[in-house]
C-alpha cells in the first residue's frame, strides 16, 4: 500500500502533470468519495489572493490537467487536496510565495458541493524538491487529517522540479 502511494506521489507531482496516465482505470476510479470524475465538487475561495474557482474532481489518476482546480482523491481521508497549475489557476500562489506575500494566517474558504462553506487557515508552506517529496519529513503532504484540512499544490515556476504546498487547518 506504501509503495502504491509512493507511486502514485511519485508520478503525479514527478512529471509535473505532463502526461495523462490512469494508474488504477476499473470501476472504482470512475467514482470518489466526492464525486464522479470531471464533476464540480465544490467551491475554493482565497480572498488574500483573488482566487475564487469551481473545483472539478480528478480521481485518483495522473496526467495534464486542464485549466481549472482539481481534487486529487488518492491523498488521505480529511485531506481537501487541490491541485492546479502555476501558469494560471494557482499563478496567484506562485506570485505570492514569490515575492513573499503567502503569509501563514491567510483564510480558504471551501464550500461542499453540498453547500457547505468551511474556514480554514494557512499554517504551513513548504517548497519541495520532487526528488524528497516521498521522504517520510514530507508524508504530511499526502496523510489523511482529522478534523479536515485542505492541501494546495502547485509547481514552484512554470516548469520546475519543485512545488508549493499551502496546508490550511
């Protein structure tokens, strides 16, 4: 099971979302906890950072993402983990880690595709090598959480071997 996840990590963030390969294609991959893949699973907001986007399930897969924020199902239960490109969706974050405007502090709101608006806030902002992002220091990345938090990642650039993660709580 370790290993699977370390796989999928590893394919996932290591070819930055360049090529479309569905790791486990049955049945149970046309579905998840929070929908069917390709569909609205609900709302993020980030007002720090101008961000306001339907979030659209992906699944447990990998591959290029279109232009729009996803919900990558194969992280732990409790972990809300989106994923969204530097060079649009999420340039917001790259800009603000950048310059240094990703504070620890600024609020997420996330609404359900239920209706349901939760607050979470950034406590933790990382930059981490592809190379490292499996190494046990870094397993928080992909853990499931209770109560809930939300993930963001992002590539660090438009094509480096680094991402952003935000963890909000």
């Amino acid at each position: 099971m370790i290993q699977l996840l370390r796989t999928r990590v590893k394919t996932i963030l290591g070819l930055a979302i360049a090529l479309v390969v569905l790791v486990n294609a049955g049945p149970a991959e046309a579905t998840t906890q929070f929908g069917p893949i390709g569909t609205k699973v609900g709302h993020l907001d980030v007002p720090a950072l101008g961000i306001s986007r339907d979030v659209y399930e992906w699944g447990c897969r990998t591959g290029t993402l279109p232009n729009q924020v996803y919900h990558w199902a194969c992280a732990g239960q409790g972990n809300i983990f989106l994923l969204g490109h530097a060079a649009s969706v999420f340039k917001p974050i790259y800009e603000a880690r950048r310059h240094g405007t990703l504070t620890l502090g600024m609020r997420l709101y996330w609404t359900s595709k239920t209706g349901v608006r939760s607050s979470f806030r950034l406590t933790r902002i990382a930059v981490v090598r592809l190379s490292n992002i499996y190494s046990a220091s870094h397993y928080w990345i992909f853990n499931g959480a209770s109560p809930a938090v939300v993930t963001l990642v992002t590539c660090y650039g438009y094509h480096d071997s680094k991402r952003i993660v935000a963890r909000f709580t």
